[in-house]
C-alpha cells in the first residue's frame, strides 16, 4: 500500500532556477471525501491515481502509469468539466525536492509549493519562497479546485 505524506504552501514568489515546466492535465471520475480516482496526462505520459481520505498529512495513494492516448480518452469521457490545468515545476531546497504548481484555467494565479515527507514529523526548512502553510485547507485541495476554482474565491 502506498501512503503520501504530504505538505502544501502557497508561493509568495516564484523561485529562479526552477526545472523546465511540465504541463499537466487532470480530471476526477470519482471526486468524494474518502476517495479520489484521477486521471493525469503529465508531459507524454498518463497516469492512473487512487487515493483515500486525508487525514491530518497522510493518506492512502496507489498511482499507475497508463498509455497518454488512454489518460486522454479517459480526460474526455468519463471526466466531467473543468479539468485541473497546471505547470510543474520542480526544485531543490535544503535536501528536499519541491514540486510548484502553477495553476491556469479558472484557477490562474495559484501557485502551491508541495514537499512529500517520509514521516509527517520529518523536519525541513521552508524556503523563503514559499508563504503560508495551506496544508490543512481543502479548499486547496486540487479534486476540490474542480467545483470551487480559485478565480471563483
């Protein structure tokens, strides 16, 4: 069984020397509190993701590489609109790797920074970059950022 643990900061500021950007696309088959079933095409690849509830920084998480035509036939049948529209960025701070999202479409102007832990007491520094911690606000969640789109706050 897969477990993500996993903290999330609002960006106050783009860092330089960010990685070449990854466009993603994501959309919901089933989008409830318990359980998640996305489908991601990121860059030329698709992907198939599982997860469960969140409970305070962790939760269940089983992810699969699917063919790109596949992820995108799924996107367009059994996803319904919007779809979550971001470019990823990924970073090196202080021995951790950041991955930043920069959200587009009815979400343009979020930008998140996440960091993945191995233990939800792990210590690590927050970069200068990244602003308040937004770990425990669903509404920042991505399955909720479908019904209730940044632009819309």
């Amino acid at each position: 069984m897969g477990i993500e643990i996993e903290r999330k900061f609002l960006v106050k500021q783009l860092p330089p020397d960010l990685s070449p950007g990854l466009v993603i696309c994501q959309g919901y088959m089933v989008n409830q509190e318990d359980r998640v079933v996305r489908i991601r095409t990121k860059g030329n690849k698709g992907f198939l993701t599982i997860k469960g509830k969140t409970i305070h920084t962790r939760r269940q998480e089983f992810e699969y590489e699917i063919p790109l035509t596949d992820a995108q036939q799924m996107l367009d049948l059994f996803c319904a609109p919007p779809l979550v529209e971001k470019t990823r960025f990924k970073i090196e701070f202080k021995g951790f790797e950041w991955v930043i999202d920069q959200f587009a479409g009815k979400s343009l102007g979020l930008i998140v920074a996440e960091i993945e832990l191995e233990h939800e007491s792990q210590a690590f520094e927050t970069p200068p970059w990244a602003g308040e911690e937004v770990s425990h606000d669903p509404r920042y969640y991505n399955s909720n950022l479908i019904e209730h789109p940044y632009s819309t706050w």
